[in-house]
C-alpha cells in the first residue's frame, strides 16, 4: 500500500518507519525544513512509563482553580474567548473521577511498558544512539503532601507491571548523589529503575536516517492545507510546497499526525479530536559544576518539571499553560524552572548560557492518545500524546502500522475505532 504520513513529529516518524518495516511504500509530509521541529524538539527527555498520572486527577480540579491567574503556576488555564479551550476543560474535569483516573492510569501504562520495550528492540535492531541513558527514573518530592498523594497512583502502577517502588529519602541520594543538596528537605521518592531517558530529537533524527535508508519519502515544507474526500474516503492532501505552488499528494490510507494541529485538519471532516494544545517549557544549559549536577532523570511532580541530562548538557522541561497556539516564551516562567533548577542543584548548570524553549503538547484531557481508526476508512490517526509522546511513540508507531496493515496490535490499549 502508499501510506502517506501527516507529520514527521516524533509519532509521525516512528509511524513511518513500522509501516515501512511492513512493507508498505511511505511518504511523509512536513511544513518545517527539518523533521522534529516543532513539539519533538527540546522536550524533557524522558521515557517514562512510570509518568503515568494523568493531569486530570481527583486532585486537580482544586490545584487548577488556586494557581487561575498565577503567572509561575505550574498548570496555568489562561481563560479565553475560545470554545474549544472550554469544551475541552469541561471534558478535562470529567476525567478527574477516581474511577477514570484509574483507567486512565491503565491505558497510560499498558501503553508505556509495550512501547518501551519497542524501543529498546529497535535500539539492539538499528543501533540508533541519541544520548541514551538506562538508570531509571526518580521521583522526588520536598512536599510530604505530594509525596503521601503519588503512593496509590505508584501501587496501582506496579500492580499494572510499571516497577515504580517508594524509596526513602536516603536511598534517593544513594541512587542520584545530586540530590544531597536538598536532602534535609526530601519528603520521599519513588524509582523505576527501567525507565530512561535521551535526547527525543536526536532520537527522531536517527529514526529519519533510518527510514531514508529504507525509500521512505520525506517532503519537507509541504504545508497541509486540507483533507479531500471522495465518495467517503480521502481522495488526496492539499499541500503547498517550498516554492508555494499548490500540489495534491495521493496515497491508499493517511495518517494523521499533526501533534496540536491535528484537531484543526480533522474537523472541517466531521471529525472532532478532543485535543487542545497545553504549552510547555524546556531550558538546556551546558554543564557548569560535574559534582553538583544530576546524571539520573529525575521527576519534580510538584512543579510539574523533569530533568534530564542530555550528555554535557542538563535538559529540564515541563509546566503546562493553556493558551491556545500561543508559543511566546514567557519570561516569568522561564525564571521559575531556573529558580527550581538553582534552589535543587545550585552551580550544576550555565544559566548564562541557557537557551529557553516552549512546545505546543497535543494534550486530550484523559492524557490517552488517539491511536487507530476513523470513521472515514482510510484515515487512521497517531495523535493527542501529551505529556508522553516519546514514551509512547514506538509502540503507538508500531500498533497504527500494524492497524493499517490489517494485523491485530500487540497491546491490549484503547484504540480509536471510527
Ligand atoms: C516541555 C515539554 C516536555 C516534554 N517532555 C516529554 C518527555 O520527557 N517524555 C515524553 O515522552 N514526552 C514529552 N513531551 C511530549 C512530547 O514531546 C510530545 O508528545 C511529542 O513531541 C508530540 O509529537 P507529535 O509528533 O504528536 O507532534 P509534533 O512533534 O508537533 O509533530 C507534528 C508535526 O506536524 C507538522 N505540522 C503541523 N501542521 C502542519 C501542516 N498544516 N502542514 C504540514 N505539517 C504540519 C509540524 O511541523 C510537526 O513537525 C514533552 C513536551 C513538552 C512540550
């Protein structure tokens, strides 16, 4: 089959890249110049199976409505004249229930451990090396608060097979020294031991190469323009190509991966994606002071930020602001990821030199992706990752391409049905 790939963000290219390796011929269009330009390109660096707490939460209804209108909040909804802003805060409330919170929790994970696993066997297939680190994950709180509330969301991890374990506050120094610093003031951690972390956009660039390699097609600074339907299938894209000239790009089945903006192309179909972009932040710094700065990945859930090292460099990324497709870099809330970085692991880093980033996350309200099939028969979606689009690319690429291919996936997840 022509499969034609919509994106060549991180699920876009991982979905080209499975559904080459099933013997499909693939094209992938892009509007940027390069692939992973966009939502994959400074994010925090993590694979984190063990990150699977949705947003939506029992708690936070509560936290949202105290941080309304708090410029450093670390999960900000700036209110606007916007329908979908609303409608989608209205859906995100939904999923606060205990009980959806629960299930969620179980598509998040069963999805995490099989797309984990996939990556690892494409890194022993491929060799593909993106400043991988396989020491695990740790969680760090300095609130007992917020400590006492992730031990239930970690004991129904494990239970689901995630081995996300309490450990106490001196192990958590032994397991990541960095944190000796602020080891009067820890409340507690937990750690999985078979999460990782990377550089998500050295990752992406690898599995391009991978995939040229193998005749995949790349058209880059083709901007999308519209989905045209014949007779209840999509007939063609409209795209513009780098010299503005319209041009009509055919394929047997398409798939939708336009991270944030997939929910704009999707709905003049009749198709509403319950997707909103949640904007967040990442401040890569050269390495200042070895002994002061982390090697482990480390998970700050109170300020909503993660820290990765990226080899010489630390990566610390994370905070949500709802503000439509706004990407302005907010210096308030640049100055407070800073502030926490010196407050954790004072000196480790070159804040002189730190460059500030912000993405657009495609984020659902449940923090379930929409992986599978339309109603329209051969449009198929690998889109609304959130929070985990790494962490859950591989197995998302690998179970649409094997959707379209007609075979059953290998994990039993919440696929779209159309
Ligand atoms: C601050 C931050 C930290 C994060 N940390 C982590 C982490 O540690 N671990 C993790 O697993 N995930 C993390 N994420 C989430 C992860 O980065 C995203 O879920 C993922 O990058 C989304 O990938 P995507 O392919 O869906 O979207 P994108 O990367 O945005 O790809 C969509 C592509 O579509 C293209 N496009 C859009 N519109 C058009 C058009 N009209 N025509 C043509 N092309 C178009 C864009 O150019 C883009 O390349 C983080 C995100 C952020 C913002």
């Amino acid at each position: 089959m022509k499969v034609v790939v919509l994106g060549a963000g991180l699920l876009g290219v991982t979905s080209a890249y499975y559904l080459q390796q099933l013997g499909h011929e693939v094209t992938v269009l892009d509007r940027q110049a390069a692939p992973a330009a966009e939502t994959s390109f400074a994010n925090g660096g993590q694979i984190s199976v063990s990150h699977a707490e949705p947003w939506a939460n029992p708690a936070a209804p509560f936290k949202v409505l105290q941080w309304l209108g708090q410029e450093d909040a670390p999960l900000l909804f700036r209110l606007r004249a916007d329908a979908r802003q609303w409608l989608w805060g209205l859906q995100f409330l939904r999923e606060c229930t205990p009980e959806r919170t629960r299930y969620n929790i179980e598509q998040i994970v069963r999805l995490g451990m099989y797309s984990r696993e996939m990556l690892r066997e494409l890194r022993r297939d491929t060799g593909v090396a993106y400043d991988q680190r396989t020491q695990g994950i740790l969680h760090f709180y300095t609130s007992a608060k917020e400590f006492d509330a992730a031990l239930k969301p970690a004991e129904q991890m494990c239970l689901l097979g995630c081995e996300r374990r309490v450990v106490s506050a001196d192990e958590a120094v032994r397991i990541e020294p960095a944190l000796r610093h602020i080891r009067p003031r820890l409340a507690g951690a937990t750690y999985t031991a078979d999460d990782e972390s990377g550089d998500a956009n050295k990752f992406a660039r690898e599995v391009v190469g991978l995939c040229r390699a193998r005749n995949v097609a790349f058209l880059m600074s083709h901007t999308i323009t519209a989905l045209r339907t014949t007779r209840g299938a999509i007939d063609h894209v409209e795209a513009t190509d780098p010299d503005g000239r319209f041009q009509r790009i055919r394929g047997d089945a398409y798939v939708l991966a336009l991270g944030s903006v997939s929910p704009l192309m999707a709905a003049p179909l009749g198709i509403r994606l319950p997707i909103y972009p949640a904007k967040g932040y990442s401040v890569t710094m050269p390495v200042r002071d070895e002994a002061m700065a982390h090697q482990v990945s480390l998970t700050d859930d109170e300020h909503k930020l993660v820290y990765s090292r990226l080899g010489d460099r630390l990566r610390i990324a994370g905070t949500a602001e709802f503000n439509g497709y706004d990407r302005d870099l907010n210096r308030v809330r640049c100055e407070a990821i800073v502030r926490r970085v010196e407050e954790i692991f004072p000196g480790a880093g070159d804040t002189g030199e730190a460059q500030f980033w912000t993405g657009l996350r495609p984020a659902t309200p449940s923090n379930v992706p929409l992986i599978g099939r339309t109603r329209i028969g051969n449009l198929f979606l690998n889109t609304g990752h959130g929070t985990l689009g790494w962490t859950h690319s591989c197995g998302s690429g690998k179970s649409v391409a094997r959707i379209i291919s007609g075979l059953a996936p290998e994990v039993n997840f919440a696929f779209t049905r159309g």
